[in-house]
C-alpha cells in the first residue's frame, strides 16, 4: 500500500511515522491545509493508493475567535482531499472529534446519534465531516477523543509537569469520557485504509476511544499513581474552570460498529499511559 499522509508533527503522525515509515508524510511547508487546493493537488501528485488525514486546526480555545481559519483547515480542506480521492479511486481516512454532539447525557454517543456541536471547533469538524461524505467517495471517518501520547502537547504531558512544582491540583470531574493513545488512533488508521481498499463498501462513520470511561479527574490520579507522583486532586464542577470554548460534559463513544466491521476493539488507556511513561522516561511508573 502506498500511503500518503497529511500532518507530520502532530500526535497520531508521528505514532504513523512510527508504525509505517514508508508512507509519505506532508506537513504543512509541503501542504498547507489552509490552502484547500494544495492538499487535492498533493494527492494527485503523489498518487497514492490511500491517504489519512492526520492533520487539523486544534487549538479548541483559539477557534472561537479564528473559526473562519479553523473552517478551512477542518472542512474545507478535508473536503478537498476527499475529492480528490473519490477522483482517483482510493480511500481517506480522517480524524474526527467527539466535539460533534453536544455533550449531554450519559450514554455513549452511537454514530447515529444527533449532532449538535456546542464550539467552533465543533462546528468545522461536523462540517469537514460533511464535506468528505458529499464527495462521493470512499471514505472511514473515525471520531476520538481526549488522545495521549509522549509527543506534543496533550492533558497526560500537562499532568506530569504541573506534578513537578505542585502537590495539590484542582481537577474537572463532570467531564467523562474515554482518554485514547495516539498509539492506537495511529495503528487503527492503518488497519482501516488496508481494508478499505479492499472493501470500499466500509464507507462510514465510527467511532474509537479508550476504555474505561473516566473523568478527567480519574484520569489525572492513575497519571500520577501509575508515574509514582504524590498530587492530591480535588475534583471540581466544569462551571469552576471556565474555558472559551465550551467542552462536552458526555464524551463517552460507543465503538461496537467499529470493532464490528474492521475488529478494532477500544484499548485500554492504562496500557496505554505505561508505554507514554516509559517513553518519557518517566521513573516509578
């Protein structure tokens, strides 16, 4: 399979450099995302039998006051790239985000389920989403959330900084969803564009988190246990850590179709903060 991706440095490029080193890897000097037509001509050039699209505009706070850029780079950007893929006949696999719905309730959220994004951010990966399905082409959107690694910047890195100067924090505990190492996204990714080249009819929405389920704050005490950290976490209600950019108070995915249809089953996170910290080198963990 020849591989193209777009994104170079972010958490789930740099776990697929990993993992498929062979592949072709864009940043943005080579594609600039919020230049749409680049990334289609990319494609063209390079004629690749598939193509993930590991790149987006992430800064959830920032959107708010830059959604016309956070728009381009997540919706119509993604939007080029799948024409042009529905033109040459191969798959895209792209990220998505748990940012479509709104939040509310607490069952996990199916596929099927209504959207209603409650940011920005929200709203240009609902509509990069909709974009890629009117191109008529083949295509696995893959929606996850709150994703980890030992690269960039992500709540697990954040988490051990802070640990370094403070003995107590304040922690959100309302917030529950299922925290997902780029490790996996990355592997998933793969797994998916090997069978949709050969079965196109895998075309779809779906759905990968870790598990378990946690808040926030449950995440933050098994980052600090399982690192050898001695944090106190007070939990605290989302209205006490206000943010620009609402967040969803729901964030848990119901992922059966996707381990029905590519058996990808969800990871465990747990596993998954073991293999970061002994990236990190991190002591005591």
């Amino acid at each position: 399979m020849t591989l193209l991706v777009f994104g170079r440095t972010g958490q789930v490029a740099t776990e697929l450099a990993l993992r498929a080193p062979e592949a072709v890897f864009l940043g943005r000097g080579a594609a600039d995302l919020s230049q749409p037509e680049a990334c289609a001509a990319a494609i063209a050039a390079h004629e690749p039998s598939a193509v993930i699209n590991a790149a987006a505009y992430t800064a959830v706070d920032r959107a708010e006051d830059e959604e016309t850029l956070a728009h381009v780079i997540n919706a119509e950007a993604p939007g080029a790239m799948a024409r042009a893929c529905a033109a040459a006949g191969i798959p895209l696999i792209h990220i998505s985000t748990d940012y479509v719905f709104d939040g509310s309730g607490e069952a996990p959220r199916a596929t099927t389920d209504p959207v209603a994004p409650q940011n920005a951010y929200g709203r240009s990966k609902l509509a990069g989403e909709a974009a890629i399905a009117q191109a008529g082409g083949a295509y696995a959107i893959l929606r996850t959330s709150w994703v980890f690694s030992a690269h960039g910047a992500n709540f697990l890195k954040t988490m051990l900084r802070l640990s370094e100067s403070r003995d107590a924090l304040s922690i959100v505990d309302d917030q529950i969803g299922g925290p997902t190492p780029a490790a996996d996204i990355a592997a998933a990714c793969l797994t998916m564009a090997e069978q949709m080249r050969a079965d196109p009819g895998k075309t779809g929405i779906y759905h990968f988190s870790g598990m378990p389920d946690v808040s926030w704050k449950e995440f933050a005490e098994t980052i600090f246990e399982m690192a050898g950290r001695k944090v106190a976490v007070r939990g605290i209600p989302t209205a006490d850590y206000p943010t620009p950019a609402a967040r969803p108070l729901n964030s848990r995915l119901d992922c059966a179709l996707t381990e029905t249809v590519f058996r990808i089953s969800r990871p465990d996170w747990r596993e998954g903060v073991a293999a970061v910290l002994k990236d990190l080198g991190v002591s005591g963990a």
